[in-house]
C-alpha cells in the first residue's frame, strides 16, 4: 500500500514539475517575445510625454508601453536595479552620476529629451529684491539638485559662491549672504508646499508644473534653457541600451511630433532638449 502510494505520489510529482517546466518555457518565450516596455516616470510631464507617445505613435512602431508612476525620486532607480521596470525616465545626468557613484547602479543613460528648468517662486515676495533679511529660501536637498539651486541663486545676485564650485556647490561654498538667508534642504517633492513657510523656495520644474505653477510665468528667476546640463532623459540597464523595444522608445521620443507637443502644451515651462 506504501510502495503504490509512493509510486504514485512520485508519478503526480514527476507530471506537475513538467508541466512547470513546459510552463516556465512558455513565459519564457512570451516575455522575451513582448513589445511591451515598462517604463517608470515621474508624473509631469514624464509621464504625460509617455503617455502622448503611447496613444498616438507607438502602436506604428509596434510597442506596448507600461507606464508606472513615482512621486519621488528614489524608488525608480531602485525599481530599475531590481529588474521591476525596463526603464525609467525621470532624471539628469548629474543626479544619474551621483545614484551611480553612490549606489553602484549598472546603468546608461540615452539621449537628452526635454529640460525642466529649476525656477525660483515665493507666495510672500514678488521679486527677488523684495526678499527679507534673514529670509528663509528652500532648495532640494539631494546634492546635485541643491548644487543647481544654489548657483541659480547666485546669477540672480542673491549669494556669491566661491571660485570655481559650479553645479557641485553646497552651503559651505557660499562666499557671500549678504541678507544672511536661512537655506532649508527638502526632498524635491516638499518643495511647493514649503511656499507657505518661506520667503523663497527653488522648485523642481516637474513638481512645479504638477501644484499647478507655471514656470515661464510664475518663477521670480528660472534657469535658461541655453548649455543646461540637466536635460531629463530616459535610463536603462547596462547593455538594453540596444533591447529593439528601447531602441523604438528612443526613437519616438525625439520626434518632430514630440518636440511639437512639448512646445504647444507646456509654452516655454518645459523645453525640447533636441
């Protein structure tokens, strides 16, 4: 009785892990085999730009893209690394240089698509030269981003930094304060409701427009759009850079059709980078 039930235990056993097996080959073949890119995006305009693609000129190029949202700018390098997205398309190459400096990331970047430029709003000031002594100004606190804020801030005569710092700067590189400012570093996406508590805040472009600023009109001082290294683009790991469904991605993004609705729907807020 034990000897039978063994045998057909071992038989059962033998028939499901083949079926796994068939089964595993199977989804092997479909997922090796699917034009669909799963891509994660900060929401605006990244996520609009994808979704303008999506509907209207992926299907000629036959690619399915799967757009997945981050509301922060951690966790889609992370998703990345983790083989959880295919891509992501959210960040600069100075933050992708420091994620990889500081992380080990294996990944490369493809080319510039669009530029968000760094802007400065206060819902206490209308221009910069009515800021207070001993105002307090928020600037993001992940050190490529507050390196940028931090010279923005300089060109527009509010600080002088030391020789030579550029985009790299920090707080220990202001040479001059003359009205004393208080510098505040938040995660990029406090920023727009830091306007409520500060004299100024220096506001991502991306988390700008989705609070529903208008860069081109509402920024005290915004960042040219002339030599700006911080051009968004899309990321992936090392060696999908020639995946055939990435290779369609980058294609289509920089398209006379997308540089067209860059142009018309963000008005100078967001520019083409090509």
């Amino acid at each position: 009785m034990r000897r039978r039930s063994l045998a057909a235990v071992l038989a059962a056993t033998t028939l499901v892990l083949g079926l796994a097996a068939c089964g595993s080959s199977d989804d092997d073949k479909a997922s090796a085999s699917s034009d669909t890119l799963k891509v994660g995006v900060s929401p605006v305009p990244h996520g609009e730009i994808l979704k303008y693609v999506a509907d209207n000129l992926a299907a000629k190029e036959g690619l399915k893209l799967d757009i997945v949202e981050f509301n922060d700018y951690v966790q889609p390098n992370v998703a990345l690394n983790d083989k959880q997205l295919d891509a992501n398309y959210f960040q600069h190459i100075p933050y992708l240089e420091e994620e990889i400096a500081s992380k080990g990331y294996k990944f490369t970047a493809l080319k510039p698509v669009h530029i968000e430029p760094l802007g400065v709003y206060s819902k206490k000031v209308k221009s910069l030269a009515e800021v207070p002594a001993g105002g307090i100004v928020a600037i993001p606190n992940d050190p490529s981003n507050s390196g940028r804020a931090l010279t923005l801030l300089a060109k527009n005569g509010l600080i002088t930094l030391k020789a030579g710092v550029g985009v790299k700067a920090t707080e220990k590189d202001i040479a001059t304060n003359p009205k004393n400012l208080v510098f505040k570093g938040l995660e990029a996406a406090q920023l727009p409701r830091s306007l409520e508590d500060t004299s100024l805040s220096v506001i991502n472009g991306n988390y700008a427009i989705e609070t529903g600023l208008k860069p081109a009109t509402d920024a005290l001082a915004l960042e040219s759009g002339d030599d700006n290294p911080y051009a968004n683009l899309v990321v992936v790991r090392t060696g999908d850079e020639t995946d055939p469904r990435v290779v369609k991605l980058e294609k289509l993004l920089h398209s006379a059709e997308v540089k067209k609705f860059i142009t018309d729907k963000y008005q100078g807020s967001v520019l083409a980078a090509f």
